[in-house]
C-alpha cells in the first residue's frame, strides 16, 4: 500500500517508494528501497525535498505523533524501530492526484527534455563503446510513471511531436509512456507497470549500432539496408545482456516488438500464442507511435487515423491488447482531427476517463462557410449540446499546418527541447 508523507516522517526501516519532485531533484539514482541506515536517511532529509511515497506493506508506516515507540531520527542504524500500534491519522492513498492536463503538459515537458538527455547519452555511450548501466534509466522512468498517473494524457501526447532529428531518442521515450500507460489499462500490478516503461524504453537501444546512414536515411530503405535495420531487435538483446539492470521484460521487448500475432514478424517469426504480454504491448506501442511521427522520410499520420489503420492490419496484433490500447489513449487521440455532426472541425485536446469515444473538442472551423471560426471548447463526454464526432478529417485535405499548437502551447513544446 503506497502512502505520500512529509519527507520529516521518514525514519529507518520505512520503504522509500518514490519522491513527490523531478528526478533530478534529489540525490539517488533509484529509488524504491528499505532505509536502513541514518547516512541514508540524513541524506533525504538535506536534499529539500518536501513529500515523498513510502510502501507500508514493505516497510514501517508512519506513526501518531503520540505513540510512545517513535524512535527519533537519529536512531541507530543497526535496528530498525518497531511499527507502532496505531496507524497515523492520514488515510493511505495508492496514488497521486489526478491533475489537469494544462498543468500536466507543462510538467510533461519537463520530463521530456530530461529524457531527450538521458537517452540520447545512452546511445552516445554504446556507440562509443561503453558498458551499458540502465539502472540509471530507472528514475526517468519512474518520472514518466508519474506523469503517466497523475495525466495518461499528457506526456504520451507530447511525446509524439518529435522532431526529424530526435526522433530515435523520442521514440523510446513516447513507447515508455505509451507502455505504462497500456499496462495500468491492462489492470498490471505497479511493478509491472514501470517494468513495462522500462521496456519501452530499452526497446530501441539496438538502434544504437545502426549505421547512421541508414539510421537517418530521408528516403525509402533499399532491401539490403533494410535488411540491416533488421538486426536492430538482436543487437539490442546482445548489449542489454552484457549491461546491467535490465529486467527479463526488457530483454523481450526489445528482441520480439517487430513480432506479429500471425507469425510474419521477426526475429523469430513467433505467434501470439508463443509471444509475452510484454512483446504484444511492446509491438502495438511500437507501432502507433512510429506512425503517428514525423520520420526523415513522411510526414506522421493524423492519431485518429492511425488507430482505424492499425485496427485493420489483422493477423498484427493481440486483439485484447489493441483493445485496451485504444482505451488507453482513445478512439480519437489527442491531437486528431475530427468533423462534428454540425459541420465544424476541430482537434481533440484531452481525453474522457472511460469514455474513448467522447473526448474534448476545441472547434475551430466550419466546412459550411470554409472559414475559421472563434474556437470553442466542447466537452462530449458533459452531455450539454447535441453536438457529437461524425469521422476523422485529414489535416492535409485542409491544408492545416499548426494543428498542434490547439490543443499544446507553443512555449511548452519548446520547453521540451
């Protein structure tokens, strides 16, 4: 059971579970362990961090203030005090508060740019040769985590508007995102969820021993370089096994996300009934995620139009997984373009809980008189209006260039870079 406490409640033998701040904030590399010691403890305490998560089930919960069995801070390190009889008057919580997708997208773009970091390091360290440690990817995913439970919305959005050049780095980050947010859809288990975000994260890293030629290659592959693209999934497996701190669903998602359900993917040429959870997760992320970019060559598909596009590949993927896939993110994602009943176009903006079919709408044009209109926000899912989605719209046919900047403030794209 998590419990979110003032960084002051902590004492020895309490599991820290995760910190209430960017991950760069405070001074661990990882968090998730037991306290045992006052080094360690005194060290939290002098970081400024104000509120953290701690898990009751694996450590000591907090204590009344009251209780006459409180061992103060600075207890020694060799025993743990014992848990007291009366639970603390806060109630426990298992997650934290949902906030608005506004405010999330600005937290979002923090989070991306200290990914674009990270993971553009981690590939800068293979191609030069160096032992790979992705213990240290364990916070940013952690971070993404969060992002993903306080808004499923927010980051794997802004995460799709990458650019030609970051692509590559982008990706892995957008998958982490689109992964764990799958998994809590699935009805995964906490742990699984950020294994599965750590999954999406190292899928790629095989990318990393491409030429980058190919790699960056603004036109369509030849069959031979394609052929070398091809091994990215095996080359990927080899440096995580020699490197430290992949998990066994990270191995498999990055050596089985070209893996199809009819058994025409590769490497192996596995079924659906012979591939993981993990690898049909890993091979619908992967997908949705390649289309919907900006690549060196196109131009991404709309969202909305993608989802249609993938859910008629059959044979591709896990009929269960896709569907909870487009639960997760929506029939009509964020970003799409869509055409009202009353004529109007618009792009959706944020999603609905539970309610894939009705997002929020902010409305923008009207094919009746082929003019802009004064935008409008319109929440389906309220019930207020008459007003429903009657089809996708290509953006294209309209010669929309800036839809993006609907639904995501231009200053908060920048803050991803």
């Amino acid at each position: 059971m998590l419990k979110k406490i003032d960084v002051r409640q902590l004492r020895l033998g309490m599991h820290l579970h995760a910190f209430e701040g960017a991950w760069t904030d405070h001074p661990f590399w990882r968090t998730r362990f037991v306290i045992d010691d006052a080094a360690t403890l005194n060290k939290v305490l002098e970081s400024g961090l104000v509120e953290c998560w701690i898990d009751v089930s694996k450590g000591l919960d907090v204590v009344a203030p009251s209780a006459p069995d409180v061992a103060p801070m600075a207890a020694s390190p060799k025993s743990a005090p014992a848990p007291a009889t009366a639970p603390a008057a806060a109630a426990p919580t298992a997650a934290p508060p949902r906030t608005e997708m506004r405010e999330e997208l600005q937290r979002a773009a923090a989070v991306c740019k200290n990914a674009r970091h990270a993971v553009t390091s981690m590939f800068a360290d293979v191609r030069l040769g160096r032992a790979l440690d992705v213990e240290h990817t364990l916070p940013l995913v952690e971070e993404i985590s969060n992002s993903v439970l306080r808004n499923p919305g927010a980051l794997v959005s802004l995460a799709r508007l990458k650019t030609h050049d970051d692509y590559t780095y982008m990706h892995s980050v957008a998958v982490c995102a689109l992964m764990v947010s799958l998994a809590r859809q699935l009805g995964l288990e906490e742990d699984a969820c950020r294994q599965a975000g750590h999954a999406g994260l190292l899928h790629d890293i095989g990318k990393a021993m491409m030429p980058t030629d190919v790699l960056n290659k603004p036109g369509k592959l030849t069959d031979d370089e394609y052929g070398v693209m091809k091994t990215h999934p095996e080359r990927g497996h080899v440096l995580l096994l020699e490197g430290r701190g992949a998990g066994e669903g990270a191995l498999d998602v990055c050596l089985h996300h070209h893996e199809k359900v009819d058994g025409s993917g590769y490497p192996h040429r596995l079924t659906g009934d012979t591939m993981t959870m993990f690898a049909r997760m890993g091979a619908v992320c992967d997908v949705y995620d390649a289309i919907t970019s900006n690549r060196p060559y196109k131009a991404g598909w709309d969202p909305a139009e993608s989802i249609a596009r993938m859910a008629s590949w059959k044979g591709h993927f896990d009929e269960t997984v896709f569907g909870a896939f487009v639960r997760s993110i929506g029939i009509y994602p964020t970003g799409s373009l869509v055409r009202m009943q009353s004529g109007r176009l618009g792009v959706v903006t944020e999603q609905n809980a539970g309610k894939p079919a009705a997002p929020v709408v902010k409305l923008f044009f009207s094919t009746k008189s082929s003019m802009p209109i004064p935008p409008v926000r319109l929440d389906l899912a309220a019930g207020t209006g008459s007003d429903r989605i009657v089809g996708r719209e290509a953006p294209e046919r309209w010669g929309f260039k800036q839809l993006d900047d609907l639904w995501v403030d231009p200053a908060v794209r920048k803050a991803t870079k």
